[in-house]
C-alpha cells in the first residue's frame, strides 16, 4: 500500500472523528471505503483482517500509539501544522518568498489547516516559552520566530562544521471546539545548518518535510 493512500485514509479518519467524534470504530471504517473506494480497496487487501482495521482506525481518529491508544485525553490530529517559507506560498499566493535558495525553509510558520479556528496557541521550542497568540483563523498563519532562541541562532550563524543537522522539540498547545477542548502537536524539527528548517517528525508517527 503507498504512503500516500494510507495518510489518505488517515486524514480522513481525522475529518470524520471531528465531525462526529462519538461515532463507532466500525462506522468510519465504512465511511472509509465510500469516500475513498481506491485507497481503501488497496488497505483492505494488504489488512484483510477486520478486527486489524478496525484498530488501524482508532489509531488514526486519536493519534495515539502503543498503550495511549484509545485514551480521550490525547487530540493530536494536525489542526496546525509547521511549515516553511515555500509550502506557505503555495496557499497563500500574496506571501513574498525569501529569496535565498535552500532546500529547506529559514522561516517556519503555523498553518491552521484545520476545520475551525484554534485560541489560545502557545509555541515551545526546545522547551523555551517561544511565541503565543490568541487565535489563529482557518487557513490562515502564525510564524514561529525561532531566532530568538540564542543557542539555534548562533548554531545557523557558526562557521564552524557548517554542514551539519540538529534536531529541536516543537510543541504547540491551544484550544480547539470552541474553546471546550485541549489539544496539542508535538515533535522534532530537523534544522540543517545550510538548508534551513527540513523536516517535522510528529511524536504520533506523521512526518512532513518543510520546504
């Protein structure tokens, strides 16, 4: 099965659980092959199993693993997203895209790409209190204003074994449903000492590179 299909079915499972987060296991399992006849035939073949897909999908409504499955405390499907200077442009046509060419991103930004607009959004990088702002609209954008943090900066401004990668805890907590509920992303950002900002690892298996 390719990765595309299968964060298909993920990213649908996620739109269903929002709109309907009491419904059963089983009921967004057939809602999946409605929606998405052609990635789940390929899944319902490689996991022929209904009981497995059954628990693929309540791995993917919550975005838990391991012994956090299942438990309703953890929303950790992507309301918000960190992206780069690029992948910005690409939904928002009026941003001026730096123009240093990098594989990467020097600026990272939040993109709500969820459903409804997200309060009360608090960034932690590398456990630093980073960056808070009350709202953020859907489809609309937060930067992430990283060079304030003295130990990255000074690590992208060294001349000294340039060609190098870190990695750095992100976190963003905020409130989704109207302020009803907590919610949080967290993972590691992978910053290349030439190329900027590459790739953002979830804690719960999603993974995205940032250009």
């Amino acid at each position: 099965m390719k990765r595309q299909e299968r964060e298909e079915l993920e990213r649908r499972v996620q739109e269903l659980e929002r709109q309907d987060p009491k419904a059963a296991a089983s009921t967004l399992e057939r809602e999946l092959e409605r929606q998405a006849p052609v990635a789940y035939g390929n899944w319902k073949e490689e996991t022929p199993v209904l009981r497995s897909r059954l628990r693929a999908v309540q791995r993917w409504r919550s975005g838990a693993r391991g012994r956090d499955a299942g438990k309703g405390n953890r929303h950790l499907f992507p309301y918000v997203w960190p992206i780069g200077d690029r992948q910005r442009k690409d939904v928002d046509s009026a941003h001026q895209v730096s123009p240093v060419v990098a594989s990467g991103s020097w600026r990272l930004f939040l993109y709500n790409c969820g459903p409804e607009v997200v309060r009360d959004v608090r960034i932690l990088l590398d456990q630093v209190d980073l960056d808070y702002t009350p709202s953020i609209l859907t489809g609309r954008f937060a930067e992430v204003h990283w060079q304030r943090i003295d130990s990255i900066r000074a690590q992208c401004l060294s001349t000294d074994d340039r060609d190098r990668e870190s990695r750095h805890l992100l976190r963003v907590d905020f409130v989704v449903n109207k302020g009803l509920r907590q919610a949080h992303i967290e993972g590691e950002l992978v910053l290349h000492s030439l190329q900027g900002w590459t790739e953002f690892a979830g804690r719960d298996g999603r993974g995205r590179e940032i250009e």
